[in-house]
C-alpha cells in the first residue's frame, strides 16, 4: 500500500524585494495512513509553508509531492479543489466558522466542493451525526457566536470530517483555547484518529501538543531537524 503522503526533495522559495528566499530546503518524508503526526519548529522554520504544501493550498518549487501514490503536480481548477476536498480536511486556530450560517451550515459547507452527488444528498443527516460525536447537537441551528471558543473548534472538527477526509490537519487547533478546553479537544482529536483511522497532522510550535502524538518532525531553518516515533 502506498503511504498517504510522500514527499520528495520538496523546496519552496518566494521572491522578497526581488530576492529569491529560500524557505523549504529539500523536505523527505513520507506518511502512513492512521499515524497521528506533529509538525513542530519556532517560527519561520518553514512549518506554514509546508502545511499549505500539505494541503494543496500551495505548490512547491521543486520536488515531488504524491497523495497515495498520485502524483498531484497536474492537478489545477476544479480538479485540483475537487481532489483537496475528498483528501483533506482542515482545522483552524481561529476556527474560521461564517458566522451569518448556523453550526450545521457551516459544517455541511465543505461537501460542495467534493462534487460527491450521495454525500451532498445526505449532508445534514452526516453533519448531525459529526454534532453527535462532538458532542453538540443541541447547537446545530444557533450561529457560531452564541457559542464558546470550545464549541466552536468542535465545530471546526465536525466540519473537517464532513467529505469522509484520508487526512485531518490541524494548524496551531488549540492556540485560541484555554489549557483546560484545549486538552478536551485534543482528546476528542485523537480519539477520532483512533476511531476512524485518520490521518492526524498537527502543525504547531507547542512541544506539550507536540508528544501527544506518536511521530514529531521537527523543522529548523528550512529542513527536517528530527523525525521521532513514539
């Protein structure tokens, strides 16, 4: 079985004041499905930068970049959010929830992206079940800001899983939360990740959120410092 993600030499470089920057310097790794991974480093280590590699919100300058086995460099338009929206799904530190739509329509809000004419037709009925499994769904109908910083990232959790993603990222998910609501979250994050086998990323520069999960790729100017299973 091919892994989830592979990545090949992968380099990023941006133009700054007609300097060509070079903040990925060749990154190797490859991801099996389930793992529960941290993307650690300080900032300006190159973590954003990869996680939007990661999630197809970016290309890399050079290097290979494969989502079980397909290689996703030719993949552009419709395609290309097509493809994201079946593969991934992505959690926020600001939660990133609309706030005229209520919960429920903000978690079914993913599945037309992913063009998958059965989900669409089931996506309340999903998205009551995902309430559920967070444990909200008497705040299905109020609008997210009736809610506390808590609900809203189970919220944001529901509504990453709504397109039955292969990978859940997570970007800085519990930096908005107080210690005690952020360790129920990251809880419930890693129950789902055993339950339903998903791939777990977490970018973050907390190194306490970091060992929590079993594998930590540490970053450090551009490369790969470490790569640690637990």
């Amino acid at each position: 079985m091919s892994p989830v993600i592979e990545c090949i030499n992968i380099k990023k470089a941006y133009e700054v004041a007609g300097t060509s920057q070079l903040v990925l310097k060749g990154i190797d790794f490859s991801i099996e499905e389930g793992e529960s991974i941290a993307i650690l480093g300080k900032s300006g280590s190159g973590k954003s930068t990869l996680l939007n590699i990661l999630g197809l919100l970016d290309d890399p300058t050079s290097g290979g970049y494969k989502i079980q086995g397909k290689d996703v460099k030719d993949l552009k338009g419709n395609e290309l959010s097509k493809f994201r929206a079946q593969t991934f799904g992505f959690i926020f530190q600001q939660f990133n929830l609309l706030q005229k739509l209520s919960v429920i329509e903000n978690i079914v809000l993913p599945v037309q992206y992913a063009r998958d004419s059965e989900l669409y037709k089931t996506r309340y009925e999903r998205a009551m079940k995902l309430l559920e499994i967070v444990q909200i769904p008497e705040q299905a109908n109020k609008i997210p800001k009736l809610l506390s910083g808590g609900q809203q990232q189970r919220v944001a959790i529901a509504r990453s899983l709504i397109n039955n993603p292969k990978v859940v990222i997570g970007d800085e998910p519990t930096g908005a939360l107080d210690s005690a609501t952020a360790d129920q979250i990251i809880k419930e994050l890693f129950a789902l990740n055993e339950s339903l086998k998903v791939t777990l990323i977490l970018v973050t520069h907390d190194e306490e959120l970091a060992y929590k999960c079993k594998r930590i790729i540490k970053l450090k100017d551009g490369l790969i410092d470490e790569d640690v299973r637990q």
